[in-house]
C-alpha cells in the first residue's frame, strides 16, 4: 500500500501525465462507482446549503432572493448576547458528554457480555429483547419514568421505603441535579440493545482463528477479551466514537422535552429545542439558521479534532486509516 | 487534490444547472380570477346539475380521524348539491401547520383552500390568497346574509388593508351553555358540607380543608385535596388562567384588558393575580396543595383524578373530561364534580360567560392558485345557506335525523355513536364541515325556529346532568352550572374579541411573547412551593425577569394592535 | 465440552444473572405498552395498568383495522423498506469500498465530502424546494432517493472493510478481476456482518420515517405511510388541547383519540419492524463462519 502513496503523492504535480492518465485508466472502474454518489451528495447535501444565506436575512418564506432584507450578523449577536444561550449549551453539553461516558461504553460491554454466552439461543433472545425499548417513543418512555420515579404510590419509593433507605419519598423528577442523571439513565436503557448490534457485528467479523490460536496458548475468558476481542472492534470502536464527538451538540430534545418538568426547567432545556423555540416557530427562520451554521461549526471542529488525535493515539481516523 | 476540486466544480455547475432548471419552468403564469372564473361561470348556470370539480384544500387543525375520499353520507350530500368534492389535508401537529404554510410560501404550491388560523398572513404576505370583497358581492348573497353587517366588518383585514381575505371559520352566534372555567370541587364534597356558600377563595378552602380532614381517603386511597398541572403549555390551562378569572376577567389568555381604556398588560404582573398566586402558596404551606402539582404529566393527572380522590381543581372542562368520563363509566358519581365561579373576593365577577362578539380573525381563504375561484366563492356562498347549514349540523336526513310533528330529532343510534366513538364524525360527517367552514353556533335558530346546534343545545345538557348534579344544584336553587354564573347580559361585549385572536406577525414579538411565558414557568412553581415569608421577594423578582425578556416592548406592540384591531372593527 | 473452572461459573452465573435483568427491564415497557392497548379505552385512563390488561378488549385494534388507509399505507411502508434497504445498503457498501480503497485517487476528497455531511443541513425550505425543484413531491423516489446513503454508515462499513486483508483484492486483480467484480465477488459477501446490520439500520430507519412523507407527500392518500398514518393519530392527540385553548366553541367536535387506541397503533407499527431483527441474527454467524473461510 505504501508505494502506491507515494507515486500518487508524486504524480499530485502533473495532472495531465501519462502516469496519471494511465493511472485513471486503471481506476475507471472506482471514478465509475463513486461518481454517482459524488453528485448524489452534492445534489442532496450541498446544493441546500444555499439556505445557510438565510442567516443573514430578515427572510420571508417565498419573497425573492434579492427582495429579502439583509440584516448581515444580526442573529449571531443575538443569540451570543443571550444568557439563556449558554445555560441551554451548558446543559447540551452536560447531558451529551454524560451520553457519550455512559451510552457509548455500556453498549460495548454489553456486546462483549453476550459474546461470551455460550447458549445461542439464550443470547439471541437477549438481543432481541433488549432491542425492543429503542421502538417504544419516548412519549411513553417518559411517562414510564414519571410513574416509577412518582412519590404517590411510585415503585422506586415503594422499595426505598421498603428497604428504609429512605424516610420520606424522595420527589426524584422534582429535584434539578438529578434530571442530567435521569435523561441519561432512560437514554442507556433504551438504546443500549440497540447500541449494542453495531459492535457485535463488529465481534462477528473477528476470526474464530484467533480465539482459537489463543486457547492453545492457554489464555484466559478475560485475557481473550482483553487481547483479541477489545482489539478486533477497536477500529469499529474509534470510528464511531469519533462521529459521536462531532455530535456531542447535537442532542436533539425529544427526550428532555418530555421528561422535564417546570421545577428542572433550568437543567433540562437544550440547544435544539432553544432553536425550535426561537428559530421557526417563532418565524425566525434567520435565527433558526444562525443557530445552525453555529452547531456545524463546533460539530465539523470537533469531529476534526477528534479523528486527529485518535490517529495520533490509537492509529485510527475516519477520513484515512 | 486538485484535480478532484476541479471535478467537484464541474459537477457542481452540472448539478446546479440541473436544480435550477425546473425551478424556472415550475413557476406558472396567474390568470386573474376574473379570466378563470369566467368560463366555469358560462358552463355552470346555479339551478342545472353542477359539474363535478374537485378542489384541495389544506387546515392547519389536526384531524385523527379524516373523513377520507370525501366519503361520509354528509359529504356526498354536499357533493350531490354542489358538484364539489373537497380534498382536505389535515396539519399533522400544531407547529407543523405552520412549517407547511412556509413551505406553500417558499414554493407556490397552494392548494385551492387554506384555513390557516393565525398564521394565515404567511401566505397574505406574498400575496397568495385573493381578495372577497368583489366575490362575495357579485357571488355571495348567502355569505352576506350569513355574517350580517356587524359581523362581516371583522372579517376585515387590517387597518392599512380593509378588505375581506378570509371567511370566518369561528361561529355565527355562539353562546356558552355550560362553564368551560371555574373552580372544581367534588359533588360528594359539596354534599357532605352541607352545600356551603362558595363564592371567594377562601370559601373554596375552608371547604376543601374541612373535607381533606374528613376524609384521609378516598375509595380507598390517600386523598388529594387541590391538584395542579404544569405539564408545558397545560400551565397556561391550570395554572395561569385560573388566576386571571378569579380576578374577574375572560379568557383573554395571558392578557389582562381593561374594558373601559382597552390597555392590555399581562395579567400576571398584576396586583391583584399576585393575590391569588399568594392564595396558592398558603395552600401549599398549609398542606393543601398536591405536592406533584408541578412535577406530574397530564396522563398521572388524569389517573389520579379518574382514581376518584382528588377533592378540588382549578381547570378547564375539556382537560378533565376524559377523567370524568371514567369516573361515571365506575359510577363514581360523587367524585364529579361541581362548577363553582370563584374569585378572589366578593367584590369580583367571575367572567366566563362574557361574550366576546363574533370572533374575527380566522378563517378560510381562496389562493390565487384556486382552480375555479367563481366556483369557489359559490360553494362557501352555499354552505352559508340553511339547506347546508342543517346538513352539516345534523346530517342526512332519515339517515341520522327523523322529522316528527315538524321538528328534527336525532337518531338515539346517532347521539350514542357521539357519545362512544371517537370516529362518529367520520363515519357520519356531522359537524365534520361545521368550523373552519362558514358555520352558526348553537344560539341560532333556523326558519321554522329549530336550533341549528343538534347536540350541545340546553336542553340536551340538562337531560344529560346526573342525578346528583340535579340534586346539588337543588340546593343552591339553580337548575344548570351555568345559572350559578354571572350571566352574559352582566357584562359588555368585548368589542376586540379575544386577545388571544390577536395576531402579531413580527417573528422579535413572537420570541419575546415566548420567552415572558416560559419564565413564568420556570418561576411561579418555585414562588407557589417556595416559604410564604419569601413570597413577596420572590415575586419581585419574577417580575423583574418579565422586565428582562422584553415585557415592555410585547405589552407596546400588543397594545398598538389591539387598538387598530377595535377601530377597524367598528 | 471442556470442565468449567470455578471462575468461569462465577462468571457465567454473573452474566446469565445480568442478562436476566437487563431483559425483565427491557421487556416491561413493551409488555405494557401490550397490555394498555388490550385494555378498555375509558379504564385506562385511571392509569395503573402494568402488564395485564384490566378490562380486557380487542375493540382497539378492531378500530384500527377499520381506518380506510392502513392498506395502502402497509403496502407502501413495506416497499420502500424493502427497496431502500436494498438500493441503500448497496450504494452505501459501494462508496465504503471505493474509499477504502487507498490507491484511489479521489479518495481522500469523496471521504472529506461524505463526512461533513454528517454535520451539516441546509434547513427546511431549501430540502423542500430541492425536492420539489426534481420533480420528487408526491413522487415514491422520495422515500428512497434523499436518504440513499449516510455518511455514518459508509465509515463503519468502511472501517470494516478496512479489516480485511487487501491482499485478497490484490490476487484477484491478478486473476484479472475488475473493480466492480471484486466489490460484488469478494467485498460484499465478506462484510456480511456490516452488511447486515447496516442494512438492519436502513430498515428500522426506512420504515419508522414519516417526515418525509408529511413534507413530500402528504397530499398524496396513495403515498401514505403506516408511520405517517400513526403519527397524524399520536400528534393529534398530543396537540389537541393545545388548540382548544385557542378554540373552546368547537370542543366538542375534538375528540381525541384514547390513549389505548394510540398504544394499540404504536404495537401495530412497530410489530414487523421488531420480527425482523432475529432474521438479522442469523447473519452475524454466518459471517463468523465465512470470516474463517476467507484466510
């Protein structure tokens, strides 16, 4: 793989030799695959951003492109000079770095947890079942949540006051520094089957070869994952976690929307559901936009950033190996 | 690289090239009305059978159960005697209503009808929907006769634009038959005390603290004395609007106007609503208040007033039906409950039953995209007649209704398919083209002196009461919930209608309004559970958070359209 | 059978322990959302119900069945699962290749490009007016042209092709295979565990969309969407009062749909969807097996 590099690093200057010509030649068959996808994304993902002009205008759905009214960086100022902006992007990031801490390494460990399950269909019905939650809405998750956690008559009260850890109900959705927590848990819950598919294909893909070679070595269940299976889904691993950090504010609100409650306003409100509020619903298609272009920005910084030191640190990126 | 940023160029004047192409052709030249009118107008004389056209029509209001393909037998009523088959498509939440409207704007693509409440001026700003006035006087003998000369003056548009976009969608004559506010407390509570006086704040208290004693449980569970709810915008339904009727005025949603000067300020900078939220704190302190009130969702709400122990409440009839409803399904007649016009003292006059006039401001309009805008103005100038106005409120005849000794009578198969099923207007197509349509209300009388309104007439809520209802209200020597009240003739009419009809258009005014209400509630649950010594701190400083979110400058704006809207409506 | 040591039953026990609670708690919510849908609609409203009905009835899916667009709707949500999934996960699997593939020349750039797509929208308006502008609205292409592929799932299909060994392309090209022949000979039947959860993705996300089809769509009954039929139902119901504030004369004409109706919906739609996955299952094995044939 290294020499081809190289003679592509060097064939960069002429771009018209015939070491390139002769090289498009012998790649007619890769430019033919991707050509149709390099226009389908330009066509789907980049021709709309020409709505990101948008943020600059008093914009009025179905006015002119030149008849609208420039207001140049109206709505950045705004939204920058807006305290309520920051505690929204304090609680963003609060519940997202707890996301990515808990509902990113549970997954794993769950994967790997099953692997080692020898009854195959014991494991699949594991899977299967804890799969299910990411299908039921949130609308009724959070109702869920609200009924357990609930002082009249809640079953998490019921047992705390069973087993007296508690002398009173403890009004759990009542009180603000518990709600990150909360969201997080209900997150992990639901999505953690789900999550979890990725990376046991991931294990799937590892060849039995290597387990075996390492039983006749006499290695150990935990040396076993600790030297083949950790190793085989690194790569699957890193990458993922690499587009997670490039999400990391873009929390979407659903589950915040409906868990929260007017006492833990002040924790649970987030950056989307800012955006919603005052961007379109609002009619501030401008703002909306503004906000946007903002969340590209960190989202394309991090992700960047991101892939730059996991390829420092463990060899692996998302742009190149 | 650079090769491929070449080739990346290329591709992407190609691909522009290709987007903008049909953009150019897709944009249709308009005919005026007039041209397209004409040649319906020469094929379609009114008394032969009508062509069949097919117009699309789009509503911002949801719909669960659409009457599909126009099918019900009140729709091929319609059809039969119009010609006109209605494609309707239904919003599928209320903000996207709103986003489809920007999307008609941004595109052009308008349906033939659009019933787009207050956010009907995205479309007028591009100039999307057509002008009546001519229509409905060459057209419209019906439509005008409908809306009468008062009526038809608020249809207007604006100040700067008095012309006529939209026909109401609100009811021709619409008078409240039963409370949709007050203050609730349980029949058997009211009973068990011996039908006390209950008139103020603190006559509601004494009696939901004299029977919270009494009474530890309720059907076997712990007994709640006053539940709230906060659930995101029920705050304004349980929270909030009980405090601007308790202090004596209608439903004008947050807004507080003085009647005599038509100045507007939020009513939860008042006073006098600081009273009453200083009311709810003692009830708190004093262990009256459920202490889920701000946590709970509307579901818990719902199951633990259907559970039958929750003595009292502060809501709206429609936010607690469907736990009544489950209550007299378990014949827990006693946990119904009783509708009392509570205000903070004697002095006041609780306002539910002012009217507010004819409720301009909404209705359905025809797109410069309408096929046939002559046979658009004639099919809303027919549902404006009685032949229609009858069909649509009772249905078919023989189908759903009989007529005996002269006088319409509904079907008792028909009257219980409303009560049971969800679908019933589906299946039926009654009421189903009442509102946004040209519709009366339930206070008109057609030409033999029938009401037009089947169901909802006094009579029939009087025959619906329970016996316990009959027995209670006995005893307070009334025989409906709403003789308890102030009647209507107690108060003016509001000559702007209702505040929250009130369209301010300019998307700053929009976030500001949003942002005043979302303090309130982050805020007033801390302030209602928070110690009554710090009450008054507390309240000063919600207030001061008002001052911070733009209070003065929504109050202005507010006040400005409000005062246009009075002038042009006179 | 080897004996189990005394740490690999602690082990075991440990883990089989584990799994055990993990699905008594993922099983309750859909076991409730079972039981409230066979409950009497007016009952369930007192709440309390948790995994067996109270007033036991099929009359909420009685109702269900009778809804006049569930047969269009069913048959369109199935087709665009199916030819999403299909076209989605062989376009998808076709670009991971091409930039795996580290002698291609434009590969950094289609990598670059593909990525920040991932981070990127232009907003509502301009997708509208795309789609509108290539003729796409009321059109069934729009269920599968604008989200043929995902930048997401190009990466970890790439990350796994990135695992195989490339020496196996480079023998076939000596036995003189092309690009393309590889790709479909020997790239995509070894991915089959990236394939087949890739493609599980594409599915569930295939067949739980409704937003294209209220944006796209929604004036068109014969485009309808089983998702798009059960959201207009679930939203109605969630947004109803809201309205009502804004309405109190036409209360009456608002009935909202009872909440076990809207349970009943949602086990409808979800059903299919869930018995797909075990048919998944099976191709994590199987790629395990041909994972031992390939070296």
């Amino acid at each position: 793989m290294q020499p081809v590099n190289k003679i592509a690093q060097r064939n960069q200057k002429y771009i018209f030799s015939k070491k390139n010509i002769k090289r498009l030649n012998q790649q007619k068959y890769l430019l033919l695959m991707s050509l149709p996808f390099v226009i389908w994304v330009i066509i789907f993902k980049y021709i709309p951003l020409w709505g990101w002009t948008m943020a600059f205008q008093q914009y009025i759905p179905g006015k002119g492109f030149f008849q609208q009214e420039w207001v140049g960086l109206k709505y950045f100022i705004i939204m920058f000079q807006d305290n309520y902006f920051y505690l929204v992007l304090r609680n963003t990031l609060a519940m997202s770095i707890l996301s990515l801490i808990f509902g990113f390494t549970l997954p794993i460990v769950l994967a790997i947890l099953l692997n080692e399950i020898t009854k195959q269909t014991f494991k699949r019905m594991v899977q299967t079942i804890s799969y299910l939650p990411h299908f039921v809405s949130w609308v009724i998750v959070a109702s869920l949540f609200n009924k357990m956690l609930s002082i009249d008559d809640g079953v998490v009260n019921n047992i705390l006051m069973a087993l007296r850890i508690v002398e009173q109900p403890v009004q759990f959705m009542a009180k603000p520094n518990f709600f990150w927590g909360i969201v997080t848990f209900a997150d992990v819950w639901k999505e953690i089957g789900w999550n979890s598919i990725i990376f046991l294909a991931a294990i799937a893909g590892i060849s039995p070869e290597l387990y075996e070679s390492a039983m006749v070595d006499g290695a150990g269940r935990f040396k076993k994952i600790w030297h083949i299976t950790l190793p085989g889904i690194l790569p699957t691993v890193m990458v993922i976690l690499i587009m997670s950090i490039g999400n990391l504010i873009n929390i979407g609100f659903e589950k915040q929307f409906l868990m929260r409650n007017s006492l833990v306003r002040d924790y649970s409100d987030v950056l989307d559901l800012y955006i919603l509020d005052y961007g379109i619903s609002a009619g501030r298609w401008a703002f909306g936009t503004a906000a946007g272009m903002f969340k590209s920005l960190v989202s394309i910084i991090l992700v960047f950033t991101a892939n730059g030191i996991s390829r420092k640190v463990a060899g692996i990126g998302i742009i190149t190996k | 690289m650079k090769r491929t940023l070449l080739l990346i160029l290329v591709l992407v004047m190609i691909t522009l090239a290709a987007g903008c192409g049909p953009q150019v052709t897709g944009t249709q030249p308009t005919t005026t009305p007039a041209q397209k009118g004409a040649s319906s107008d020469d094929t379609a004389p009114a008394d032969a059978a009508p062509e069949p056209i097919t117009f699309t029509m789009y509503n911002v209001e949801t719909d669960a159960y659409p009457d599909t393909d126009f099918s019900s037998p009140v729709a091929q009523e319609i059809k039969k005697a119009t010609g006109v088959t209605l494609e309707i498509e239904n919003a599928v939440s209320s903000d996207a209503g709103k986003q489809k409207l920007s999307l008609m704007a941004a595109s052009g693509d308008y349906p033939d009808f659009v019933y787009g409440k207050g956010d009907l001026s995205i479309l007028k700003n591009v100039n999307a929907i057509i002008k009546l006035d001519d229509l409905i006087e060459q057209y419209g003998p019906n439509i005008k006769k409908f809306y009468g000369e008062i009526d038809i003056k608020r249809l207007r548009w604006s100040l700067d634009d008095p012309s006529i976009y939209y026909v109401g969608g609100k009811e021709v004559g619409q008078e409240n038959m039963e409370p949709n506010a007050g203050f609730q407390l349980q029949l058997g509570a009211v009973k068990a005390l011996g039908y006390p006086r209950l008139r103020t704040l603190q006559d509601f208290e004494n009696a939901i603290r004299t029977f919270y004693e009494q009474n530890p449980t309720l059907y076997g569970q712990k007994s709640i004395p006053l539940s709230l709810l906060a659930d995101d915008w029920r705050f304004m339904i349980t929270v909030s609007n009980p405090a601007n009727f308790a202090t004596g005025n209608s439903d004008d949603g947050e807004w507080y106007i003085d009647i005599e000067t038509l100045d507007a300020v939020r009513h939860l900078t008042r006073d006098e609503v600081k009273e009453y939220f200083r009311w709810l704190n003692g009830m708190h302190d004093k262990g009256l208040l459920d202490p889920e009130s701000f946590v709970q969702k509307y579901d818990q709400y719902k199951a633990k007033i259907a559970s039958g122990r929750v003595i009292a409440l502060a809501d709206a009839r429609w936010e607690i039906d469907e736990a009544v409803t489950a209550l007299k399904k378990d014949e827990k007649y006693e946990a119904v409950y009783g509708y009392f016009p509570i205000t903070i003292d004697e002095s006041v006059k609780f306002a539910d039953f002012q009217s507010a006039g004819y409720l301009g401001g909404w209705g359905m309009a025809i797109t410069t995209n309408c096929k046939d805008v002559v046979r658009a103005i004639k099919f809303i100038d027919w549902m404006c007649t009685e032949e229609a106005q009858i069909l649509t409120h009772w249905g078919v005849k023989d189908l759903h209704y009989t007529i005996e000794n002269g006088k319409r009578v509904l079907k008792p198969e028909v009257k219980e398919m409303r009560n049971s099923d969800p679908a019933w207007q589906q299946k039926t197509g009654i009421k189903k083209y009442c509102y946004p349509f040209p519709t009366y209300g339930n206070a008109v009388k057609d030409s033999t002196g029938q009401y037009f309104e089947a169901f909802d007439t006094l009579e029939e809520i009087a025959a619906r009461q329970l016996p316990i209802e009959n027995e209670v209200l006995s005893h307070y020597g009334v025989n409906t919930w709403k003789e308890l009240y102030p009647q209507a003739d107690e108060f003016p009419v509001k000559p702007y209608g209702a505040a929250w009809l009130v369209n301010i258009e300019d998307p700053e005014w929009k976030a500001a309004d949003d942002r005043i209400l979302k303090t309130g509630y982050r805020m007033i649950p801390a302030i209602v559970m928070g110690d009554p010594s710090e009450f008054d701190a507390k309240w000063a400083e919600y207030q001061q958070a008002l001052k911070d979110a733009g209070l003065d400058m929504v109050t202005e704006q507010f006040n400005k359209v409000l005062k246009e809207r009075t002038k042009l409506w006179q | 059978m080897k004996r189990m040591s005394a740490a690999d039953i602690i082990f075991h026990t440990f883990n089989y322990l584990l799994m055990i609670i993990l699905m008594i708690a993922t099983l309750y919510p859909f076991l409730n959302v079972l039981a409230i849908s066979l409950n009497n609609s007016i009952d369930t409203v007192k709440g309390g119900i948790t995994i067996f009905p109270r007033e036991f009835t099929f009359l909420n899916y009685a109702e269900i069945f009778k809804t006049k667009a569930l047969l269009t709707s069913v048959i369109i949500s199935v087709l665009r699962t199916i030819i999403g999934t299909f076209t989605g996960i062989i376009s998808t699997a076709m670009v991971a290749f091409v930039i795996s593939r580290h002698d291609f020349i434009a590969r950094k750039a289609v990598t670059i490009l593909y990525i920040i797509t991932m981070y990127v929208s232009g907003g509502l308006i301009p997708e509208y007016m795309l789609i509108r502008n290539l003729r796409l609205t009321n059109n069934f292409l729009v269920y599968i042209l604008p989200g043929l592929i995902s930048a997401f799932n190009v990466i970890v299909i790439r990350s796994f092709i990135d695992g195989l060994p490339f020496e196996l392309q480079e023998s076939a090209k000596l036995d003189g295979a092309n690009d393309l022949t590889i790709f479909f000979r020997i790239i995509f039947p070894l991915c089959t565990p990236a394939i087949a959860t890739i493609s599980l993705f594409i599915a569930v996300g295939q067949w739980n969309s409704w937003f294209d089809t209220y944006l796209y769509c929604s004036s068109n009954k014969k485009l309808t969407t089983l998702q798009f039929e059960l959201q207009k139902i679930l939203l109605s119901a969630q947004s109803s009062g809201q309205q009502d504030i804004y309405g109190s004369s036409d209360l009456a004409q608002k009935r909202v749909s009872p909440e076990s109706l809207r349970m009943a919906m949602t086990v409808v739609a979800t059903m299919p969807i869930v018995i797909v996955y075990p048919f998944v299952q099976k191709y994590f094995i199987k790629g395990l097996t041909l994972g031992a044939v390939k070296t």
